[in-house]
C-alpha cells in the first residue's frame, strides 16, 4: 500500500517462536507469523477461538490466505480487515517483544487510529492470545461486501456466553465503521442478561449509532454504512440465537 519506503527488511520467518498454534493455560497462542491459510484448517482454532475459524473465509482470496500472516493483518491494524476486529470481539491480548523485553497489550487498548497501533518503533509483534472458548460461549461472523474477497462495506463478529436462553458477556466487534476497529458497547449492552428476541435485537441495533461514527467516502456514504451496520447486527444476533 506504501504507507512506508523502508531501507532494510528482515526475514522472519525462521523464527519458530513465531509460529504455530498452543494452549497456553486458559489462552490459545496464536504465533504472529501463522498464516491466513492455518486459521482454516487449524482443529485448535476451531475448538477454542471459533470466532476467528468462522471470519477465516472470508479473508481475501487464497492466494493471500496462503500468504498472508495472521500477525501481519493485526499488525497492519486495517479497520476494513476481519482478523483485527475479531481479536476485538475475542478480548485477544497482543504479545509484543522489543529491546526492553516483551510485554502483553489487551485489545481494547491496542487499535489507536488509523494503521495505528501500541506497537512502539524497535518491537514486533510475536503473538496472539485469545481466551479459550469454552463449551458455553456461542459466535456469529457475518460481513457485506460486493464481491466475495473485497473489502467489506461493513462486516463484524460476536462472541458470547449463553446460559440457558439468556446472552451473558457478549463481545461486539464491527470493521469498515471507523478509523479502527469498533466494539459496539452500548449494543452490547441492550442483549447482556436478556434473551434475544425481536424486542431485544431492535433495541441493540438502535443502540449501534451511538457506538459507531462512520466517515462519508467516495462510494458509501456515511448515512449508508450506518443502515448497512444495523442490518448486519440484525443479522448477526439472529445467528447467535439460532447457533449451537
């Protein structure tokens, strides 16, 4: 895209510590140099970070998937990209390592702005680690875009805990709405503690304008993505209430 003209670049590719895929404890450890590709076919992605297993997908077109790192997408932070917003709606923290030694940046605090990121000059990303979902959390991942592999005009994903018929923790994120990726709080908090039925959906989506502030651009205007976010968030708490 050049956004930079560096002088160096260095291979890190032979660096094991930044590959494959763990448990960690009660977190999946994601190396940053996993590829797009991985995240499809991964059996402990699917098990325990399903969300991103589900945005995988839709992720550009093959030729990218195979190329492309999970960590690299992250890293880059684009607010149009589907790995971000669901390291957002996971509650991932990013593990960072510079001269100073490494250290862990929860997601909520690591989107800034636009490609800017808590990644300092001089560090690296080397990982991902998401919360392992357990056998109560449930997830939806749904996204517009006029061609299969394009930039989404607007896409998101949830993960939730389901006690019974009632949603508990739900985690909202949504991309193409802003500079960053964008969690939907206050939509968030209209399905806390309640089923989701019609009433209830409505009132979430109601509650995403406060949550987002999309830009006017040449090709969507800004009224348009709102409309298009609403009905995506529909679409979304539909799939979670259906999904087992």
């Amino acid at each position: 895209m050049r956004l930079q003209a560096p002088q160096v670049l260095i291979d890190l590719s032979a660096i094991p510590e930044m590959r494959g895929v763990r448990l960690a404890g009660e977190n999946l450890r994601i190396g940053a140099l996993t590829r797009h590709a991985e995240t499809l076919t991964e059996p402990l992605i699917r098990a325990y970070a399903p969300l991103l297993a589900a945005a995988a997908p839709f992720v550009a077109h093959p030729a990218i998937r195979n190329r492309g790192t999970v960590g690299g997408s992250v890293a880059l932070a684009d607010p149009a990209s589907e790995f971000p917003a669901m390291m957002l709606a996971m509650g991932a923290e990013m593990e960072i390592s510079g001269a100073d030694g490494m250290r862990r940046v929860p997601a909520d605090d690591y989107f800034q702005d636009l490609y800017q990121t808590a990644i300092e000059p001089g560090e690296i990303l080397v990982a991902l680690h998401v919360p392992a979902a357990g056998p109560r959390h449930v997830c939806a991942f749904d996204e517009m875009a006029r061609r299969r592999g394009d930039y989404a005009m607007v896409g998101g994903g949830i993960l939730a805990e389901r006690d019974g018929g009632v949603i508990a923790n739900p985690r909202i994120a949504l991309f193409s709405v802003g500079s960053t990726p964008v969690r939907a709080r206050n939509a968030e908090a209209e399905i806390a503690g309640k089923a989701l039925d019609a009433d209830t959906i409505a009132a979430a989506q109601r509650a995403l304008d406060a949550d987002i502030d999309p830009l006017d651009d040449a090709e969507i205007p800004a009224a348009m993505r709102r409309h298009l976010a609403r009905v995506l968030l529909g679409r979304l708490l539909r799939k979670l209430e259906t999904c087992s």
